[in-house]
C-alpha cells in the first residue's frame, strides 16, 4: 500500500513538471512562430509600397525611413518611374546603384553611375514616390551613398525643364545675334557713305568728270552710292527738279530695306516677352493640374517648384527681348544719322552738278530745246 502510494506521487510530479515545462515552453514557441510571419507581412507591405524597390535595396533601419516618407504628409504613392540625370559636384564615390533618397518630399531610386569620383559625377535615378521633379538637396534614406548631395543645375537643364515654349524663344535669340551682327556690318558709315568715295566723287564733279563720277557711283555699295547712281542716270535729258524728284523716291525704297533688320529687332523685344509670358501662364496650369490631388506641405512644395522652373519662360524671353530693344535703338540711330549725312552729300553733289550744267550750258539748253521740239510737234 505504501509503495503504490509512493508511486501514484511520483507519477503525479512528473505529470505536473511536465506540464509546467510544456506551459513554460509554449509561449516562447509561438512567439518565435510569428514574428516571422509579421515580419514578412510588414516587409511585403512595405515593397508593394516602393514600385521598384526590392528587400534587398533597402538596409537595416531603413525601412522605417522610407514607410515614414511615403506616410508623411508629403507622401504621395505613385511611383510613375520617370528618369532623371542628376549632375553633381560633391563626392559620390560611395553612391551604389540602389541606393533611395530624399528630395522635396519624393522619394527617388538610384538606377546607373555613368560617372562617378570624389570631384562629382552624372547619375541616374527613378522617381518611385511623390510628384515633385528633383531639386537642388538630397538626402539619403538608404544605402552606401553620402547623406547629403548638392546637384549641379546648368542652362541646358533649365531649358529643358522649362517647356516648348523655350524653342522659339531661342529661335528669337538666335536671329536677334544674327542681325545685330548683321547690323554691325551694315549700319556704318564706312558702309553706307565711305569718306574715300565721298571726297573721290566730289572731285570728279567739281573737275566736271561726270563718266568718273559714274564709274565710282557703279562700283561701290551702299547708300550714297545707290543716290548717286540715280542722280547721273540719264541726267542729260532731266532737270535738277526731275533728278531730285528721281533720287527721293529712290532712296525712300531702299531706305526701307535697310530699316528691315530694324524692324525685325524691334518684332523679337515685343513677341519675346509675350512668347515668356504663354510658356509661364501654359506651365503654371499645368503644375496646378499636378497637384490638384495633393495637400498640405506636399502641395506648397510641389506648387512652389514648378512655379519655380516655369518662371524661368518669362526670365529666358526677358533676357531676349532687353538686349533687342537696346539694339533696336542702337542701330534706329545710327541709320538716322547715317541717312542725314547722306541727305546732306547729296544736296551738295546736286548743287556741283548745276553748276556744272550752268556752267557748260548743254544740259539745260538741250532739255529746253527738246522740250520746244515736243510743244510744236504737238502743235
């Protein structure tokens, strides 16, 4: 009886250390069961939520980071995996494909290092969350990379993000050099009334070598000259009257090519800033439309970018139209002057040549004779 008593107590005490042990163990097990489970839940969770973006690419702790920024008021999921080439001064020798940074609330993905060294270099990345473009600041999220990386923003990168309405603004800038250089050659006095020509041609009609005076009118250019091919063409049979008469209409035609240029500059310093200010107003309705489906800090910064970028139409087509407007009246000025000397020149080469008919007789006579002639024919 004793020994079956004995027994049933140490069956008992197995059972109960059993059972503490099993109740001990248990918890311990399932813990250890599901962290797993949630921890691959979390991490499937998480890359559904970067479009791109695999474990991998990710380092420890930083998971976090990025689930912030995608939670954060400034986050926006769409992940539309649009390109950007980045140029930068900084060191980024450390920069590995993969790596995820920060820039105005988006999140963009490193994707090719064409060039990379402790001077700077050209790198590529996706933009895998938020809408903004990229700006000047990056901040790391994850990776090898450095923590913080200033870009390097050129005129080509400006004109590009600018829109097509930077085309023809520079299509305008283009011809604007091309007739002010144009305008540099043509608007002198050299050009138009070469003192060598002046003094040569005024001695010939003071020496009353008129086919000397013609030869010389013949064989240069510009505007003087083309007033004195008109003034000795068929000067033997028209009067003083008729020869002035002859030269103003003339010279009021070719007046009005030589102010074609002119014109010209003057249409660039209007349309310029017109063209600007569409290119401004179309991109500005086109960043509102961006945003329409954001808020908060989000919004502003996003806004406040592409206000930023469009704005720079309006500056571009600025920067074309002030030097075309100076240049107009640069050489608005010259041609004035030039066309009063010219008027002076030839007044004084008209009076040498009435001199000239007076003193020789012919000119006058023959014109009177001719016209008698013509009276009693018709009589």
């Amino acid at each position: 009886m004793k020994v079956r008593f004995i027994t049933t107590a140490v069956i008992w005490a197995a059972t109960l250390a059993a059972a503490a042990t099993l109740q001990a163990q248990t918890p311990a097990a399932g813990k250890a069961a599901a962290t797993p489970a949630l921890k691959d839940a979390k991490e499937v969770a998480l890359d559904d939520s970067l479009p791109g973006v695999t474990k991998n690419d990710l380092a420890d702790g930083a998971k976090e980071n990025v689930e912030a920024l995608l939670k954060g008021e400034g986050g926006e999921k769409t992940g539309d995996g649009k390109l950007f080439t980045i140029k930068t001064d900084d060191n980024i020798k450390t920069l590995s494909v993969g790596d995820l940074y920060k820039n105005e609330e988006t999140a963009f993905k490193v994707t090719a290092i064409p060039r990379q060294s402790d001077k700077g270099g050209l790198f590529t990345v996706t933009r895998i969350a938020g809408q903004s473009d990229p700006q000047r600041r990056w901040t790391k999220v994850a990776g090898n990379g450095p923590q913080q990386i200033i870009t390097r923003t050129t005129l080509l990168d400006l004109y590009i993000q600018g829109g097509p309405f930077l085309h023809p603004i520079a299509l305008l800038f283009v011809i604007m050099v091309i007739l002010s250089i144009n305008g540099c050659l043509v608007y002198r006095r050299k050009t138009q009334c070469a003192p060598e020509f002046v003094s040569a041609s005024e001695a010939a009609l003071r020496q009353g070598d008129l086919k000397k005076f013609e030869d010389l009118a013949r064989t240069n250019r510009g505007l003087l000259p083309f007033i004195c091919r008109h003034m000795i063409l068929d000067h033997e049979t028209s009067s003083i009257a008729d020869i002035r008469s002859r030269v103003e209409v003339a010279t009021m035609v070719h007046i009005n090519r030589l102010r074609i240029p002119i014109r010209a500059m003057n249409l660039i310093a209007v349309a310029a800033p017109l063209l600007g200010l569409l290119g401004t107003i179309v991109g500005m309705v086109l960043v509102f439309e961006g945003v329409a489906g954001t808020s908060g800090a989000a919004k502003a910064s996003i806004l406040a970018a592409g206000i930023r970028v469009k704005l720079f139409s309006t500056a571009s087509a600025l920067m074309v139209a002030i030097p075309a407007l100076f240049i107009y009246f640069i050489f608005n000025q010259k041609l004035g002057v030039i066309i009063h000397e010219c008027e002076l020149i030839h007044e004084r080469f008209l009076t040498l040549l009435a001199q000239r008919r007076r003193a020789t007789g012919t000119a006058e006579n023959k014109h009177g004779a001719v016209s008698q002639r013509r009276d009693a024919d018709e009589e």
